[in-house]
C-alpha cells in the first residue's frame, strides 16, 4: 500500500469527536469503563464541532423574525441561513421549501395535516412507527414486507396500478431501515410513484447521517429526517420539499409567525389571513439553536465526507459480522439478505437468550449501551422474528423466565465510534453467549435489570 494510501485509511478509520466520548460508566462487576454508546441509530451523540457552535451563539441568542434589535436581526439571519445550509445539504430543487419541525416524527404529521381529501397512502409494514402511523386522516394502503429491493418496486406498482378511483396519493418510504440497516431503492420507488400519479415522501431519519441524500437525484417530493439522529441535540427535525400542499393546507399550528394579519369582526370572531411560505407551518417562537445545531451537524459531515464516513463504517459493519460470525445461537434479522447494503445498523437474536437479558448485562457488565426490543417498528420485527412476539422471555435470579415481549437487540454506530467500541462488543457478546452472565438479573416492569437486593 502506498504512503498516501495509508494517510487515507487513517483519515476514515478516525471518528469524529464527539460529546461523552471521556464518559465512564460503573460496572456491576466493580470499577469503571470508558461507555460505548451503540445506540446510534435511537439517538447519536452530539458532535462536538456543533456543541461547539451551539455555545458560540448562545451569548448572542435573540427573538427571530419579528425584533428590532441587534440580537434579534443576527437570530433571524442565523435562523434562515441554518434554512439555506440544509436544503444544499439535502440538495434541493429551487422551488422546494425547508420546514423546521421538532422530529421525523413531527415532519410526517405535518406532512399528514396538509394531504389533499381523499388522499391515499401507501406504506411497506416495514416502516417506523414515525412513517407508518401519522395518515389517520388517510385511507392507507399497508403492503407485506418485501423480499428485496426489486420485489419493493413491484409491490407499489402493482398496488398504485390497482388503487380506485385514480385520485391523490402518498408513498411513504424509509431510506435505510432503523432494524437491518438495510438501504431501499428510493429512487426506483420515486420512478413508479410518478410513473402511476403518486407523489413520495423519503423517511431519512436513518439515511442521512449515513449517506448523501439528494431530493433532486432521488426525485422525491419530499424528504424528513431528524437532528438528534444526525449528531445534533434532540427536539429539531426537518421537512423539506414541494410547497403546493403545504400552502393549500391550513396551518400545523395556529398562532403567532404563521398569520399575516388578523382582524376583529363586528360579531366578535376573528379573521385570519395565514402566511404561504414556511412560516406558514412554523407558528410560535422557532427552535434557532436547533435549526443552528442541524446546519452545523450537515456542514460537518459534507466536510468530513459522507462517503469516507459511510468507508469507514463499512469496516465497523465488518467487525460486527465477523466478529459475532462463530458465536453460537446468533441470528441477524435481514429483509434482502446478509450482503444487501446498509448502513451501521444491524438487529441480530441469540438462541437461548431474551433480548432484554443480553442487552442489559452488555450494559451493567461491559459498559456498552445498545437496544433491544420491536424498536418502534414492531410489524416488521415480528415478521423477521417469524414467531409469536408474546412469548415467553425474561430474566431472573433463579434464571426463571418472566412474561415480556419478545424482540431482538441492535446494535448502531456512526462517524463518532472508536474501532474499541464495536471490538469490545463483539468480544462481550461472545463471552456472555459462551460463559454466561456474570451477574444476576430480574425483571422489573417488563424490562431485565440487574438484581441489585442486598447491595449498596
């Protein structure tokens, strides 16, 4: 391998800083360890280049949009350019809109709150809770959990081609699948929406802080995706795309910043005229640090480069796979097979363990924090499962099983995880699976703890 070679594959195997990487966590067993947060794909940690300019802006923080003073015209102005940041982030076309909202989640309830009347939606049951229940104003069309990428596009054709009467309708579809990780054909399946008169909207919560999203390459009418997933603080999300039914709906939320000028009537109502532009589904004081904080995490990663990252985090994916490939019992849940590509997220079983148990003596005896569970896609999980999630499971002292849910545990990583991380996971799941459990373990309100009684 050549000298600049090497210089390239140190600059992807280097994570990115970010916030608790220096945090240490106590162990059941005695002592501390350095915690190896693997729970990116609920929640990743903040980078601290947006940490950073979060704390720049604060001394400076003022009411946008509708100050005189200094304060006010710098929040307004760092509000907006925060607008412009992401929609070249997400490379949108010129007419498309950046709506700030709360969460993916908020942004697929908006969008719900503007479909047209008698609007269809049409989602894969192998979506996120965020994605497949928002439409209740809908009539939804939910199609079985496909075989692979090709079988997806076929399903939503045959299923728009069959749909009556030919009236508006919604396709919702996930980018990278918060359970395998597994990546969908996005841009095949925004082909056959339009191809039948439907519009798409791309659920990017797992997609973007893992691979470029292009709404004009993809050709999708509408793309969210949340902050807190994509190495910024909680409560931000983003929707960004056409503008015609957002206009034509009444507004998310009534209030301050989204009206234009209301007037008293003679009979003592009140006469609104509602903004058309964002501000239209923006009411109330914005979120400016949040907006701040989103555009500072798409600036860091298109300067650190998302394919570099996405690299990088092939070889973490490697680690995980092989690692856990001789350890007795382990099964990794999969839709379009172990070599479909994906990003860092993979679900995975172990036989003879309830997910619950392992992920909590990951925790209590290795410092290491996944998640277990349905992972708010609970049809999906049950069908990869390909059993009767109320089955027996648990944890206890004696070892004997209490009545939970079943589920599986994943394990997610990004641009902030060391290599020791994943290296440290592998190793404990094949020690616990092998030696067992160090620690005993009961349950507590449905969920495996440690069985701390009679201990300080």
């Amino acid at each position: 391998m050549s000298v600049s070679a090497v210089a390239a594959d140190r600059s992807v195997r280097a994570p990115l800083p970010v916030l608790g990487r220096d945090v240490t966590v106590p162990l059941v067993t005695g002592g501390e360890v350095a915690y190896a947060a693997l729970d990116y794909a609920a929640s990743a940690p903040a980078l601290q280049r947006v940490w950073d300019d979060v704390a720049a802006y604060a001394p400076y923080y003022g009411s946008v949009h509708r100050g005189a003073g200094h304060l006010s015209q710098l929040s307004t102005e760092l509000f907006e350019d925060a607008r412009r940041t992401v929609a070249a982030f997400l490379d949108c076309r010129a007419a498309d809109q950046v709506v700030f909202t709360r969460s993916t989640t908020d942004s697929l309830n908006l969008l719900a709150a503007a479909l047209p009347e008698g609007c269809e939606v049409f989602v894969f049951e192998t979506e996120h809770h965020a994605a497949l229940l928002p439409w209740r104003g809908a009539r939804v069309t939910c199609l079985d959990a496909p075989a692979g990428p090709r079988q997806a596009v076929d399903t939503l054709e045959r299923a728009l081609a069959d749909r009556r009467p030919h009236g508006p309708a919604l396709v919702c579809v996930t980018g990278a699948s918060n359970v395998t990780g597994e990546l969908w054909p996005v841009r095949e399946l925004a082909a056959a929406a339009h191809a039948h008169g439907a519009r798409i909207v791309l659920d990017a919560a797992q997609l973007a802080p893992h691979r470029p999203v292009s709404v004009r390459d993809l050709d999708v009418d509408w793309v969210a995706f949340s902050g807190h997933k994509l190495y910024a603080p909680f409560g931000s999300g983003v929707l960004a795309g056409r503008a015609d039914w957002l206009r034509e709906a009444g507004p998310y939320l009534a209030g301050g910043g989204a009206s234009r000028a209301v007037t008293r009537r003679a009979d003592g109502g009140v006469d609104v005229e509602w903004q058309d532009g964002v501000a239209r589904h923006e009411a109330g004081s914005p979120n400016v640090i949040g907006a701040h904080a989103v555009a500072s995490a798409c600036k860091a990663l298109t300067e650190a480069g998302l394919d570099a990252l996405a690299a990088r985090e092939e070889h973490l994916i490697r680690t995980v796979r092989e690692g856990l490939a001789d350890v007795p019992g382990v099964r990794f849940l999969s839709l379009f097979g172990d070599d479909a590509p994906r990003v860092g997220v993979l679900s995975f079983v172990v036989e003879g363990w309830d997910s619950s148990h392992l992920a909590a003596a990951l925790s209590a005896e290795y410092g290491i924090g996944v998640r277990d569970g349905l992972f708010c896609a609970h049809p999906l999980v049950r069908a990869l499962l390909g059993d009767d999630p109320r089955g027996r499971g648990g944890c206890g002292a004696s070892g004997t099983p209490g009545e939970r849910p079943r589920g599986a545990v994943r394990v997610s990583f990004g641009a902030g995880t060391p290599d020791e991380h994943v290296e440290r996971f592998v190793r404990a799941v094949g020690e616990l699976v092998r030696d067992g459990a160090k620690w005993n373990y009961r349950t507590v309100d449905g969920r495996c703890v440690p069985d701390t009684s009679g201990r300080a």
